[in-house]
C-alpha cells in the first residue's frame, strides 16, 4: 500500500486495530479522535 492516495490525500489502512479486552491506550486514542473530530468541525 503506498502512503499517498491517487487523489493526493494520505491513504491510511483499510482495516481496523486488533480488539483487546485490556486495551491499556483506548483512552487515549478515543480523546484523540474526539479532539480531530472537533477540530474539523464534525462534532
């Protein structure tokens, strides 16, 4: 997979983390998209 989209954008990965019970950083990962979600005006 190559970092850049053929439109110019960044490509990111089609599929998702593995799930853990134990997920020791879904805090923080969940603020971060929070905080991405708000800078771009979706929430």
């Amino acid at each position: 997979m190559n970092d850049v989209c053929l439109c110019g954008g960044k490509a990111l990965t089609p599929k998702p983390a593995k799930f853990s019970i134990e997920d020791k950083y879904g805090a923080y990962r969940r603020k971060a998209k929070t905080g991405f979600f708000k800078k771009e005006g979706l929430i």
